[in-house]
C-alpha cells in the first residue's frame, strides 16, 4: 500500500486502505483465529512493520487520515498504519501476558528492499530515480528481507521485535532490533485497540476470556 499520490483510498467498508490492510484486516483474522491458537502451544501472531514506522505516530482522534490527507499523502498514511500496528502488537502482548494462554504477540519487520511496491501510484520521474539508486545503493535483497520474519517465527517471543541489524536497520543480518519508544506506550496501545475493537465489532479481550 506504499503510494505516492495524494489520493485517499478506502477498503470496501470505508476503512483508508493502509489502516484497513496493515492494522484492520490483521486483527479480525487474529481473532477468527484466536480458539485455534489458545490451543496451540507457543502460538505466534506476528506484526508485518516497516522502518518507515519510525517518529510517525499515529493521531488517536484521526487514526484514518481524515484530515489534510491531500498535504501528507499516502506515504504518511502507510508509516502510520505500520506505527499503530506495532502500537496494537505491544498491547496485545500484554493483554496475551495476563492469561494462562500459550501465546506469544510479536514483530518483524523487512528493512528496506525494492519489490516493485515502491513504485505503485505516481511516483514522478525523480523520484523512480531515487528508488533506483536506493535499490542499487542502499536496500537489501528481497530474499533475505524475509529472514527477520522467519527468526521470529522460528524462535520469537512474545514481545520482540525482529528486523536488519545493519545502518539504521535497513538491511544486515537479521536480530532483534529497537521500536518507536512511543509505540510502547499503553495509552496509545489501549485506544487503538479500542478503535479497532469497534471498527470490525470484533473485541480479542472477550475471546481470550477462559
């Protein structure tokens, strides 16, 4: 969902299309799910991020980008999404904490690597320039863009956060790697999952109840 257009897109049911990919859509399948993997031992729910996450927190009053979408664009809207879902992963391991469930909520994310998603919507002629020579200069290759995925799956714990190790965790070998402090917080952790909890009339609290 990495466009460069000013164009506000929407989900089928009105949801701004990176809030509905990256945090929404994820959720409600969690929680569909959520029977099956209360019995199953070290069940992992691992959250797709993205570097691009980092110093852009999401506004809990405008969690979509409803206002001034057309200034920010969807570059900002795809950072936010992956910030709220690295918010909601923190709160659903401390929600997955207070039960006797065998259930680990964790994250990873790729780094940088150049898929053929950076070039969706309208990038201008500079800009395919830049990710052209970003590709050849400074983003990884995109098989091991999904190491960092397999580590946590393979040996993640509830809470870690897996990614590149290298220059501004770009791309390197695979380890655990830091978050925006900010996305640790429980205040914005518990309000998005209060949101997204309304949003699909799907609340996890109720499921992970014994």
């Amino acid at each position: 969902m990495y466009f460069f257009d000013k164009e506000r897109k929407t989900s089928a049911d009105g949801i701004e299309l990176n809030f509905a990919v990256h945090v929404v859509g994820p959720y409600a399948l969690t929680v569909h799910l959520m029977p099956l993997l209360k019995e199953t031992k070290d069940a992992k729910v691992i959250t797709m991020s993205s570097t691009e996450h980092n110093g852009h927190p999401v506004d809990l009053k405008d969690l979509q980008l409803t206002q001034k979408f057309s200034e920010k664009g969807n570059m900002e809207a795809y950072s936010r999404s992956k910030w709220a879902g690295l918010a909601m992963m923190y709160e659903l391991d401390r929600q997955f904490k207070k039960t006797n469930y065998s259930l680990h909520s964790l994250a990873a994310h790729p780094g940088v690597s150049i898929t053929g998603i950076q070039h969706k919507g309208n990038p201008t002629a500079i800009q395919k320039i830049a990710i052209w020579l970003f590709g050849k200069i400074v983003a990884g290759k995109p098989e091991d863009a999904t190491q960092p995925l397999v580590m946590a799956a393979l040996q993640g714990k509830s809470g870690q956060f897996y990614g590149p190790t290298g220059f501004k965790q770009l791309k390197g070998k695979a380890g655990l790697v830091g978050a925006d402090i900010k996305t640790k917080n429980t205040v914005y952790g518990k309000e998005i999952l209060r949101q997204v909890c309304e949003l699909t009339e799907l609340n996890i609290l109720d499921v992970l109840s014994p």
